[in-house]
C-alpha cells in the first residue's frame, strides 16, 4: 500500500514500493519544516513550478541522493544545466516510470526561478501531478487557483487523494478549494499550503467541514504525519 507523508507547505514525501519519491522539498528557510527534511534520500523529485518555495532545496538534495528530478520541461532542462539528472514533461503528458505513471495539469499559477542578480530566471509553465501507482492515484494540484477543468480531471481521473493549497493570496482560499473538492470528487482530501507564514494563515477545520459536505474525507496531517491510501 503506497504511503504519503506531508512534510510541510507543499512538499510530501511518497513510498511506493521500494521508490521514494519528493514533491516540492522547500526546507531551507521554511519555518515549519522537519530539522532532518533534507537527508531524505528520494529516487525522484517532482517540481509542480519554479518559485523558491517549490523548488526548495531539489537541487542539492538530487546531488547528493543522485535523484532524478521530474519537472515541467523548461525546469527540468534548467535542472539539468545545475548538473542533475531530469526528466522533462509537459501539460497533459504522461509518462510511465518504474513506480507508476505521472501525468502533468495545468495550474493557474507562475514559475520563474529568483529572483537573482540578473531578476527571474524562466521556468516555463507550472503544473499539477496525478501519480498513479499499485491501483491508486493521489492529485498534487500545485500552487494553483481554482479553475473548471477540475471538472474534468475528476471525470477522467477517479482520485484517491486530492491535495489541495488552501492559504489563499498566492494560491486557492478555503472556499475556492472546497468547491474544488466539489469538481474533483476525491474519495480523501488533504489541504497543503497554508500556515506556513502569516501571510498563508488559513483554517483547515472549515475547510474540513466544506469537504465533507461534498461526500469527500478530509484528512488534515500534522507536518511529519503520515497516510497509507
């Protein structure tokens, strides 16, 4: 039984199999995040954009766990241009790895990489992640607003978990992600995103309170917590 483990803001660690995988690693300079985050060893990196909040600690941790990092195709190859090993994708596109299949979404969102000495660095479009392994398929939608094509993400894609940003300002408030849950259908929700900085602060318990309302499970994880689905 695959396993995820919310691991603070954005980023969870999954164990499917033998394969670790790693979306989003932003420990460095994240308050919330655990003090032994970063020695995670992962087989892959996924990256839904370029923000220093996403993006994180990703390079680093593939040096050294010589990880291949999965990733829009303009991040990917500036990935590989920091000497790691990348897979690049797309919107729409999937691919199917040793663990299981991933398919990238679109997400109302930006990506750029900085800023730097010389301002943002390009990074292409950001996205979402449907990862599909042992029968079961888990929605990553990014830092993203709400948008109608969930409708169809939900028809086409029956989901066993849906995580979801609830912290509003840079992505999805509450109620925008309830009636996201309302699109998607999700057999279990798990609200990410939020709390992090004040500036994200957001209530998870009415978020809770609207999933339910949609015959969905909210599952809302302590940082470190852990769910087998």
């Amino acid at each position: 039984m695959p396993t995820l483990q919310f691991l603070s803001h954005s980023c969870f660690r999954f164990a499917i199999g033998q394969t670790t995988l790693l979306i989003d690693p932003f420990f460095s300079g994240n308050p919330k995040a655990p003090a032994d985050a970063a020695n995670i060893n992962p087989d892959y990196i996924l990256l839904t954009h370029g923000h220093g909040d996403h993006l994180g600690d990703a390079i680093a941790i593939a040096k050294r766990a010589r990880s291949t990092i999965i990733a829009p195709n303009e991040l990917a190859v500036w990935s590989q241009r920091q000497g790691v090993k990348a897979h690049p994708m797309h919107i729409g596109g999937g691919w199917d790895f040793p663990f299981g299949r991933v398919k990238l979404t679109i997400a109302h969102h930006g990506s750029g990489i900085g800023p730097g000495p010389n301002g943002w660095e390009y990074a292409g479009n950001p996205c979402g992640y449907l990862i599909t392994a042992e029968g079961k398929t888990v929605y990553h939608a990014g830092d993203t607003a709400l948008f109608y094509d969930m409708k169809l993400i939900g028809e086409m894609h029956p989901i066993d978990v849906a995580l979801l940003p609830i912290g509003d300002n840079f992505t999805m408030g509450v109620t925008d992600a309830i009636k996201a849950v309302e699109f998607l259908k999700p057999r279990r929700v798990v609200p990410m995103h939020y709390d992090t900085f004040d500036l994200i602060k957001a209530d998870p318990g009415r978020f809770a309170v609207g999933a339910r309302s949609h015959g969905c499970e909210p599952v809302i994880l302590a940082i470190g917590e852990s769910l087998d689905y």
